[in-house]
C-alpha cells in the first residue's frame, strides 16, 4: 500500500504530488478568499492538482474533513473540468476529524469517479466557508479503508548533530552542523538552545543542515543544545541533547591614555604669570625688596636683592 503524507498547509499552497493509484493532498484549510472565476458556485477558495493514474478504473474518493456545523461540512470536488461532486452535506460528525466517502449528504452514495491512465486534474472547490479538509485519498479498492494507519507517514526524521561535539566550548558566532533524514521529505530545521528556538533552516544541502548561532546573547558558561526536524507530515524528530560551554575570548585592554604635553617653560622673573617679564613683574620685585624669601626670591637665597633684580634684567622681555 502506498503510504501518504498527511499536512496541514493553506488551500493556496499545495506543493506535494503523490502519484499512482492513490494520491494524498497537502492539508487543504479552505479561506474565505472570493474566487475571480470556478466552474462552480463558491466564495470559499480552491486548489487544483494534476495526479498520475497509472491504471484505468473506478477510483474512490475519501475525505478526511473537520465541520463544526451544518454550515460548514460540504465541498466540491471537479475532475478534469466536468461535473461538480458534492462532497459530505450532511452525514458529517461535528466537532473532529472524520473520514467521509460520501456525496450530497446519503451516506449510502459513494463518491466515485471513472478515470483513464494517465494524468488528470483534481480541483477542490470551497461550498461553505469554515469547512476543513486536511486529506483526500483516491483508490480504486472499494474496500480500502484510509483510517487504516498505515497509509498515515507517522516516522520522524532523523536528526544527528555532527558539530560542535558534546562538552565543546564555544564563542562568537558558531556553526551548529546538523543532518537530517527523513522517509518522506524534512520541511525545516530548529536550533534550540536551553529548549528556546534560535535558529531555524528550511533548505539544506543533502540533508546537511548549517544553523549560526550567535553567542554573544548567550552568558558564559554552560548550556544545553538540541536540534529538532519537522518532516511535511508534521512529525518532529528531535537530536541528543548537548552540552555546550559558551566563552567569549576577553577583549584586548584599551589603549593607555595619551600623556598630556609638558606645560610650557616658565620664564624666570615673570612674577605675575603673564607670559612676560616687564615693568609689571619690576613693581613686584620692589615691593619685595629685602624680604625674605617669596615669589621675587629668584636665586632662591633666602632675600631678595640686587642679584634677583639682575637675573630679572636677563630674562626681561618688555
């Protein structure tokens, strides 16, 4: 049996094609988006799909649908452009989700289609707004039943985390390489440090995964690192935990201060601090005249006298 891959995605962003006898759709949750043009009546959305039948036959369609009322537990289902199918309307459970195979609301009419080998397209058109479907499973087994498991990809991926290595220390900006594998497809990648998201890759280079972590927003010291991979079934499955050592390297001292440039020389005799030795600085000189000591003692001999009126005459300058 041909194992299928349930996701939930937008109506609008179906990318997952499962060809032969069975085929699965990406999760379908209709919008509420007005179409510009449909075949058939709705004001909920679309999606179309081309499949691959490899055998020509009866095909049964099965739905896996979610209604919460009345109003909300039919869609249409159109086969290469004809004839509307009525899907559910009446017969659906409320409240979860539900296999449904039957149309217009008579759980007693199959919603089957005749289809030749080859390829066709599918559309899924929107009946009443709120209706959720998350599958639909065509097979040309009248007793095939899709609640069986097995058609439902329950493996998650594999996820092993090659560097850093357990007990590593770490600083800057590291590089946490990562493979992934899983049976069907890996649709992303999470880095989690102490079980907080910082990284997440949804491209990755056969099934080798680069997520940067930047630990300078991290404190010194140790913590733990795990990484989890979620394939495009929903299934997460997540690699050992690590332990890591964050260090940042100390910073370089900063540079020593400039010296601060000598102060210009003082000129002997410039009794006032004036830049000049002149009549100014005389008068002061006299008015210390046989003192002892003090700012006019400019031999520093204990009096000022003629000798420090001599040294002032050398250095005048006017």
């Amino acid at each position: 049996m041909t194992k299928l891959h349930l996701i939930r995605k937008s109506i609008t962003k179906l990318t997952r094609s499962l060809a032969v006898t069975s085929i699965a759709y990406a999760s379908i949750l209709v919008p509420a988006a007005v179409l510009a043009a449909a075949a058939l009546p709705t004001t909920t959305g679309s999606a179309t799909k081309t499949i691959s039948v490899q055998s020509a036959g009866t095909y049964y369609i099965w739905s896996r649908m979610l209604a919460t009322d009345a109003s909300s537990d039919s869609f249409w289902i159109q086969i290469d452009g004809g004839a509307g199918i009525n899907v559910g309307d009446g017969g659906v459970p409320f409240g979860s989700w539900t296999w449904v195979s039957h149309q217009n609301g008579n759980t007693s009419s199959r919603v089957s289609v005749s289809l030749t080998q080859g390829s066709h397209t599918l559309t899924i058109l929107g009946r009443e707004a709120g209706t959720k479907l998350d599958a639909v499973v065509l097979s040309p087994d009248p007793n095939f039943n899709p609640a069986n498991p097995e058609i439902v990809d329950s493996t998650p991926p594999v996820v092993t985390v090659n560097s850093p290595a357990n007990n590593a220390t770490v600083g800057g900006t590291a590089q946490v390489n990562v493979t992934a594998t899983d049976n069907s497809s890996v649709s992303s990648v999470d880095l989690l440090i102490d079980n907080n998201v910082v990284n997440t890759q949804t491209v990755g280079s056969n099934s080798i995964y680069t997520l940067p972590w930047d630990t300078t927003k991290a404190t010194n010291g140790s913590h733990s690192l795990m990484v989890k991979a979620t394939d495009i079934a929903g299934n997460v499955g997540a690699s050992s935990v690590l332990n890591v050592n964050v260090s940042q390297p100390t910073p370089p001292p900063p540079p020593p201060s400039p010296t601060p440039p000598p102060p210009p020389p003082t000129i002997v005799g410039d009794l006032n601090s004036d830049g000049k030795v002149n009549v100014l600085d005389f008068s002061i000189l006299l008015r210390n005249w046989n003192t002892l000591g003090g700012v006019a003692d400019l031999n520093h001999d204990g009096i000022v006298n003629v000798i420090d009126f001599s040294i002032m005459l050398r250095n005048w300058t006017g």
